[in-house]
C-alpha cells in the first residue's frame, strides 16, 4: 500500500530455559542497525533464562501480529524437546511466514519448527539430522549441512552457530551487506583484525 514503511520491529521470542547466549549478535546489531527489539512471551509473566536472567516480555504471544513486524527470533530452550509447552510459538511462526515476515530459528526452535510442518519443504540446518528426525518431520530431504541457512523468509541455525545465525538476520534484514556483512563475519568468527578497518572504515 502506497505510502507504508516496513516495520522496524523486531520480536524475540522468550521463555524460561531460553538460551541467551544465541542471539546476542543478532539482537545487539539490529538495535544498532535501528530495530526496535521487544520481547514475546506465552504471557507478560517474567521468564528465566538458562543463565540464570530474568526477563519480563514486552508483550504475549496472543497479542503479536506479524503484520507489526520484521522479523520473528526463535532460540533454543530446554523446554523445546520436554515439552510441548512452546508449541504455540512454533506455530506464530507458521503465520509469520504465511504473511510473508521473517522467522529465525536456533538450535532447539528448529525441532519446534519441524514438528509445526514449517522444515517439510524448505531448505535449513539445525544441530544435526537425527536431532530433527526424531520428531517426525518429513523434511530431511531439505537439510543442509551448513553453519547457518537462509531460505526466502526462513532463518536456520544449529545451537553452535550464533554468529552464523546473526549474519544471516543481519544480511536479511539489510543491516549489513556485501564486504560490510562478510566484514562483521570475519570479526566476530574469526578476530580478524583486518575485519574491524574494513567494517568501521
């Protein structure tokens, strides 16, 4: 529609045993790259982290609307394979990518993910295939080897790779790109000094 700007929005979703260390690339860089990040819960009832941190969502799920934002961030969490608990999340993001929005998935959000249907026909990674076979899904003809994978609007990562799953949501949403974005990779992947000159230059 003539005249609307694309949400600068971004949700992170959160829950008790989220895993916080992976998405801190993602979230601290789009914030500099000027995205508002606000986080979801199952409800506005705070929530702690595998280390230990408590956090009270900005908003409840049920009152998340993909058309009010930019991109969905899914990590992992214990409670992705002892429960179903998390299931509601999994199936936000079916609607995100049903509306054309982003999602983003880690480690044990992408076993989430593969229980919804969302893996069955696209291309993604996660920890490895058995991680993801065991849960039913018929998508292991889509699994790629890779640290981190990007299909149209879907977001991959396995639990090791947050500073793969944070070039791929960078490079989505247009925080950086071309040597800029291969520049932030060879920093925070590699330390190379060399990086840093051309990133800030």
């Amino acid at each position: 529609m003539a005249g609307t700007t694309a949400p600068k929005t971004v949700h992170l979703a959160v829950y008790d045993t989220y895993a916080d260390w992976e998405t801190g690339h993602a979230t601290a860089w789009l914030a500099r790259g000027g995205y508002d990040i606000r986080t979801v819960g199952l409800t506005t009832e705070p929530v702690t982290t595998t280390g230990g941190l408590r956090i009270t969502p900005d908003l409840a799920l049920a009152d998340l609307r993909a058309e009010d934002s930019a991109l969905l961030i899914l990590t992992g969490a214990d409670l992705w394979d002892t429960s179903d608990d998390l299931a509601p999340f999994a199936a936000a993001a079916r609607t995100f990518l049903d509306a054309g929005v982003p999602v983003a998935a880690i480690c044990g959000a992408t076993a989430g993910l593969a229980r919804e249907g969302v893996l069955d026909d696209r291309a993604h990674t996660s920890a490895v295939p058995f991680y993801l076979s065991v849960t039913g899904y018929r998508g292991g003809e889509h699994y790629v080897e890779a640290d981190a994978v990007t299909d149209g609007d879907l977001i991959t990562a396995g639990p090791t790779e947050p500073v793969a799953f944070a070039r791929e949501v960078l490079a989505r949403l247009g925080v950086f790109e071309g040597a800029k974005l291969d520049a932030w990779y060879r920093l925070f992947h590699a330390s190379d000094p060399a990086a840093y000159e051309e990133l800030n230059g």
